[in-house]
C-alpha cells in the first residue's frame, strides 16, 4: 500500500514538473518579449464583414468583449498580442455595378465606430507613426484595406475619398475581375482575361496610388497583374493575404519567381492562415503554416514575410490556430526553427513599418502632382446602373497626361529590355 503511495507521489511531482515546462516553454516565452517589442501587425481580418453579416452592423446591439461567433474578439486580440490590425473593408463582387460603394463606405464606418465604442482598446491610425503611437499606448492601431477594386466603381474621385477616411491599402480585384484588372480565377482558366492583367485605366489607378501614398495589396491578382504592377510601382506593394505557391500551389498564392521581384522592390507578402491556401485541403496544422514562413524566407530572405492571418474571412483554420490568441505559436514556432530575433521582429512588423514608411515617402516626393481626373472612358464602364453625366460634354477619353503616361510606361520597359 504504501509503495503505490510513494507511486502516485512521484506520478504527480512528474506531472506538475511536465506542467511548469509546458508553461514555462523558453520559445514561446522568447516569443512573447519580441512581442512586447515589436507590433505583430496582421494584414487582413474580416471581423468588419462578420459585424455586418451577423448584426447588419448594428454595434449597439454587439459587445466585442464577450461576442463568442467571430474568430476575433477583445479577449482574444489581448491573447494575441495583436499590435495593429488591417481591418478589412470588403463587400461581395454581387455588388459590383450596383450598390458596392455604398456598402464600401459602410463598412469604413463601422471600423470607425468600433474604434470610437472601444477606446481604451483600438486607435484608429493611417501610417507608421500612429501604428507605433498606439502600441506604445498598449492599444491595436486599427488601420483599414479596402478589399477589392470593385469597391471604387472604377472612379479615381471615389478612391481619393476612401483615402482621405483612412483607407490605406487597396487590393485591386477581389474574386471577380473589375473593368480595368484581371483577378487569381484568371489564372485558374476558370474565367477569361478581360484587360491581359490592366487596363489603361488601371495603370492609371497604380500612378495615383502611389500619388496618394496608397498600398497597393495583390493579393488576389493574376500573375500578369503582379508583374505589371511591380514594373510600374514607384512604393513597394503588398500582398495581404497570400501564401507560398510552392508550398500550396493555389492560384491566389506567390510563385516564387514573383517572390524574389518583391524582394528586389522591397514589398512584403502577408501570410495566410486559410488552409486551403497553407495545405491545398481541408485540413492544416500550425507546423504547416510555418513551413510558408520558411519557404518565403529561403527564397527571398526573411525581409519581405508578414502575417496576413485572414480571420473571420474564411471557414477552416489550422489546428492550433483557430483564432486570433493562437498567433503568438506561430512566433514560437519560427523560434524553435532558428529563426533569429531580428528576423522574428522584421516579420511581426518591421517590415509591414518599413513598407509604409516607404510608400509615405514616394507620396511626399510626388506632393507638387496634380490629382488624375480623367475618368475611365464610358463605354469601358457602361450598364444599365450607370447614368453617363459628364462624358457627354468631355474632351477625348484619355487626355495628354494620360498619353503621357502610356509614353512613359513603354519608355520604361524599352529600358528593362536593353541590355546593360
């Protein structure tokens, strides 16, 4: 009797010392300091479309302290240790040539509505210093992407509007092509190419992006629109929810040839969570969306990885990371893998910082240019939803500006092709 005694003694002194190591993992107690050091600042969380899809936006009637049907919630934002968060201002292709700036607008709104009733938890922010303002306040800098050019209504005016309430990426298609850019089910042959990547006007669109210090995010793009926008950009792009095409070979991930361009152009690429994208299945564990951070790295250097989870936009998460808490096991994970902590801290957020920074500088050196009012030519848009007042009595469709933006545009690419 008394030797099982001494059994269960030791039974549960092992216990107890196998507890305190799980608790006191030296990885993810690493993870958690770099942490509190750097932002872990995530690219893309639809929590603004679930807001509206489950409560019609109505936020009086949602408490984000204790909403259980959302991958995100107060509680597990503070888990997360999330720094700062792109939330995304996305509304379905169905709306396109219909009511999709409306719907836009309303979804730009409720992010600000959620920073207003949540103070003491977000801050609104629009550029690098305000994302480091917030974290030092111990708050979610709550920055906004528009997630699809369908959005814009293809009007350069109502892109300029956007960017003045604060949006500050746009993605350029989301899964439907728009009239002046080709989106990822190009690529898959499953629709036609429409503008062989983008239009004139989406040229157009690139140049007052960058005019107005706006991120251009590709994720969702065909190929031919990455390599086009990464020959033409002035600031470096981002992806914002896109994984490794050699790890998952989907069509709306990176191949690597585009990966080392983003290197080159100093851009990042935002990893997404969703496993059909991390493991082309169903199912996927937290190891196999590290081996994307990894691939990423070993083929364009840890200096162009972020973190585009993708919450509360998709329906299968990996195993261990089911919502937005889980994030900092991916920080461990990548710790246990030898990854350094500089490299750990460029994925959290210095690199998503640098890319702002940078593309704040390129508007501030573009501050003399005169905003692009030529619209896109009517007949490139016309439909039954859309009146036509102004064309009648407008110049030609494409003005000299636009000529010489055509002009510039080959002028560069004769000048990729001539050997050095």
């Amino acid at each position: 009797m008394l030797s099982k005694f001494i059994l269960a003694v030791y039974l549960a002194l092992w216990l107890s010392s196998c507890a305190a190591s799980l608790a006191e993992d030296p990885y993810m107690t690493r993870a958690l300091q770099l942490m509190s050091e750097t932002p872990l600042i995530d690219g893309h969380n639809d929590l603004p479309w679930q807001l509206r899809k489950q409560f019609n936006n109505e936020l009086n009637k949602v408490d984000l302290n204790t909403l259980e049907t959302t991958h995100t919630n107060i509680p597990k934002i503070k888990d997360g240790r999330l720094g700062a968060q792109f939330w995304s201002a996305y509304v379905p292709c169905e709306t396109q040539y219909k009511d999709a700036v409306r719907q836009t607008l309303e979804q730009i709104d409720v992010v600000h509505r959620m920073c207003q009733k949540y103070p003491e938890t977000f801050m609104f922010a629009t550029s690098s210093q305000d994302i480091m303002e917030a974290f030092a306040m111990n708050k979610t800098a709550s920055l906004i992407g528009v997630e699809g050019g369908h959005s814009l209504d293809s009007s350069l005016g109502t892109l300029r509007t956007m960017y003045h309430l604060g949006v500050r990426y746009l993605t350029l298609t989301h899964s439907c092509n728009t009239p002046w850019a080709d989106n990822w089910l190009v690529d898959t042959g499953s629709e036609p190419s429409q503008h062989n990547g983008l239009s004139l006007f989406g040229k157009q669109l690139i140049v007052e992006m960058n005019r107005l210090g706006m991120l251009i995010d590709l994720a969702h793009v065909t190929v031919k629109v990455m390599n086009q926008v990464l020959d033409m950009s002035k600031a470096p792009v981002i992806f914002s929810h896109s994984s490794a095409y050699s790890v998952c070979p989907h069509k709306r991930n990176v191949p690597d040839d585009v990966l080392k361009r983003v290197n080159q152009t100093r851009g990042i690429v935002m990893v997404n969570f969703y496993n059909d994208y991390v493991t082309c299945s169903k199912t996927a564990k937290l190891s196999d969306v590290a081996d994307h951070f990894d691939h990423i790295k070993k083929v364009a250097g840890a200096g162009i990885i972020g973190f585009g989870g993708d919450y509360d936009g998709v329906t299968r998460l990996p195993e261990g990371l089911e919502d937005v808490s889980k994030v900092p096991k991916v920080v461990a994970e990548l710790l246990r893998r030898g990854w350094t902590d500089e490299e750990v801290k460029a994925a959290l957020g210095n690199n998503l910082l640098r890319v702002l920074r940078e593309a704040e500088t390129v508007r501030d050196s573009l501050n003399g240019k005169n905003p692009d009012d030529v619209p896109i030519p009517s007949d490139e848009v016309k439909n039954t939803c859309r009146t036509s007042y102004g064309y009648r009595n407008a110049g030609p469709a494409h003005s000299l500006s636009t000529l010489a933006l055509l002009l510039t545009l080959a002028l560069q690419a004769l000048i990729a092709l001539t050997p050095s």
